[in-house]
C-alpha cells in the first residue's frame, strides 16, 4: 500500500429504513469516516440515503464495483 491513493472506499450512509425510526449519528460516522480514510490517502465516494439509495443500496454497490479496479477497493461495513 505505498501508492497514492491507496484505493478507493465507498461510504453508503442508510440515516433511514423504512418502518424504523430515523438512527441517529449515521451523519458523524460517515463524516469520521470520510475524514480518517482520506487522511489514509484512500479516493473516498460518499453516498446518502438522501441521495435515493435506501432501496438501491445493493445496485449502487455493484455499480460502483464495476468502475473500480478491485485490488484496491475498500468497503467498511
């Protein structure tokens, strides 16, 4: 891991689920996230449920996969 970025890391941020109530702290641990992998150096995507994707979580992923040389992608749970 000596090149720079070291890889890409994707944050899927889910604040809602349908039929639960809102979780909160999804917005600082996203933002966390986002700080400590890019002071890794890792190439960071960020996506919200605000954005439409709490039914597209799974297609969204594997959209992303497939633009990403998979050597160096980094996915936190």
């Amino acid at each position: 891991m000596r090149r720079l970025p070291r890889g890409k890391a994707l944050i899927i941020n889910v604040n809602e689920v349908e039929g639960k109530p809102p979780r909160r702290g999804t917005d600082i641990d996203r933002d966390n996230l986002y700080h400590l992998l890019t002071q890794l150096h890792f190439d960071v995507r960020v996506y919200n449920d605000r954005d439409g994707l709490t039914a597209k979580v799974g297609q969204t992923a594997q959209n992303c996969t497939r633009t990403v040389d998979h050597t160096s992608f980094l996915i936190m749970p």
